[in-house]
C-alpha cells in the first residue's frame, strides 16, 4: 500500500545496509527519499540504484550536518521523516579503550545524531515522524561494547526528551534498537562461520535478523499508522534481550 506518498523522508547512513534497506522500503511505499553518507562513491552507487537523491554528510561533522539541512530545505522545504541511522560499530575492554576511539565512536553516534535531531526539528514539518537507530546493546550489555552501548543509552534518552518537546507539533519521536542482523557491518566486525553460530545459539528464535524486517518497523513507525506512538523504545532481536 502507498501509505507513506507524497511524504519526503531523509535518512542519514542510507547507501548500506538498514539504511538502504529503509529507502528501499519507504520507496515502495510512495515516499521521496533523499539518502546521505560519508563514502562518495558507495553515496553515489545507493542513489543511482535506488534512483534516489544522494547527498554527501559525515555526522560527525556539525558543518556537513548544516550543509545537509541547507540542501534539503532548499530542495525539499520540509520534510515528513527523518531516520537517523548513521552510525559506527567498534568494540573494546574498558581497560583498552583509548581516547581517540571513544571519541570516535561518541562523535558519531550521539553526538552527531544528537545535532542532526537538533538542527533537522526546523525542518520537520508538524505531524512529522523522526526514528532514532539504537542497539539492543544499551539493554543487554555485552562486554567490550561499553562505549557504543553508552551512545545507544544516551540516544534512547534523548529520543524521549525530543518526543516531549516536539509532542506540540505532533512530531514523533521514537527509538528502533537492532539486535544481530545479517548486514556488511557484521564482517566489518569480525564475525566468521564459529562466532555467527555462537550468536544465533544466544537468540531465541535462531537465526540472525534481515535489515527488511527492520526497515518494515521503521516503515510503520513512519506512517499516520502508528500516530499515537512516540517515545518508545522497540527491540527487533529476535527475543535476545528477553
């Protein structure tokens, strides 16, 4: 069903993975997607086979972050969804964690969500819907993951926060937290054959996620469908954090 046409929906990290995945989904479902990212030619791939606008962000960048905004209102005017979806993945022991890691991780997954949130709220029209990506690792702590779950708790925070101040408006704010999904992230982190069946053994329903199960809540969550839903948090990990 066309439930989302005529809506304009941005969404940041959106040449890979959920991301993709999402434009892919929201396309179908009659929306104008603009997607964004840090890599020029994976940017340029995603929009030409999405048929999509491509815009060039790095979120930990508060200057692109302006400059993203600048274009879209100028293209767009206002706009109906935004996804704040870029995000990094990197793992540690506290005792090994250096500065210039943690700081890596805090500027693009919360500092840099937390002011593409702040300076996109001008933008958004009344009524409009805003997602967050967070991680099942803010619920279920795994080790070595102190810095980037600590991002995902600080954006789940913020995501109630903003759905209170924006509740005026209509606007809605929620926060969708990934577990283990079949994505190139996964490789990205090292994950072989042995550790991917370790993982599944920790997941109730056996097997990894699909970035379009994803994008299907964050689809819901985008449309008048779920209009009386804001500052809430939804786990999909296939019952890992029970």
């Amino acid at each position: 069903m066309k439930t989302l046409t005529d809506k304009v929906a941005v969404i940041t990290g959106g040449n890979s993975g959920i991301g993709y995945a999402t434009a892919k989904t929201l396309l179908g479902k009659g929306a104008n997607v603009i997607i964004t990212g840090r890599r020029r030619e994976a940017v340029e791939q995603a929009a030409a086979a999405l048929q999509v606008t491509g815009l060039l962000a790095d979120q930990s960048s508060l200057a692109d972050i302006d400059q993203l905004v600048a274009d879209v209102a100028e293209q767009c005017g206002k706009i109906d969804i935004l996804l704040i979806n870029a995000g990094i993945t990197k793992f540690a022991p506290i005792e090994q964690m250096t500065e210039t890691m943690f700081d890596e991780i805090m500027n693009v997954n919360f500092k840099g969500a937390y002011f593409t949130l702040s300076k996109f709220i001008p933008v958004l029209n009344d009524n409009a819907s805003v997602v967050l990506l967070s991680s099942t690792s803010a619920t279920i702590s795994p080790p070595s993951a102190s810095v980037y779950a600590a991002s995902k708790a600080a954006i789940n925070a913020v995501a109630k926060i903003a759905a209170l101040e924006l509740a005026p408006r209509k606007i809605r704010v929620n926060t969708v937290s990934p577990g283990p999904i079949a994505t190139e992230i996964m490789h990205k982190i090292g994950l072989d054959d042995q550790l991917e069946k370790q993982l599944v053994n920790s997941i109730p329903l056996s097997r990894l996620g699909k970035a379009e199960e994803v994008a299907d809540l964050i689809a819901y969550l985008s449309s008048d469908e779920s209009a009386y839903i804001t500052g809430s948090n939804f786990l999909i990990d296939g019952g890992q954090s029970v």
